[in-house]
C-alpha cells in the first residue's frame, strides 16, 4: 500500500508516494519533496508532514 504525504504548510510542495512509511521512515521523506514553491529538487523543506490519502 502507498500512502501519499504532503508538507503540512507548503500547498505547492510536490506529493511523495512512500511504501508503507513509518514514524521512523518520516524524517528521511525530505529527501524526496520537490522543494517549497520554487519546486527546486534540490531544496528541501523543512516543514512537517501530514498524511493526505
């Protein structure tokens, strides 16, 4: 099951898809958001998480 998160105050942040993420998996999901409205890849954002669908 893949369940989507989203940067809980970043609406533009892009959507990640993780398989069965966990408490423990969460802090390294930074890796994988597009990055706060600029989209750039390669920015991380810090803001935290909720869980979408």
């Amino acid at each position: 099951m893949t369940v989507k998160w989203l940067c809980a105050e970043c609406p533009c942040t892009v959507k990640v898809s993780v398989f069965n993420p966990s408490p423990l998996s969460l802090p390294k999901l930074d890796l994988f958001i597009g990055g706060h409205k600029a989209k750039d890849p390669l920015v991380r954002c810090i803001q935290p998480f909720i869980r979408i669908s």
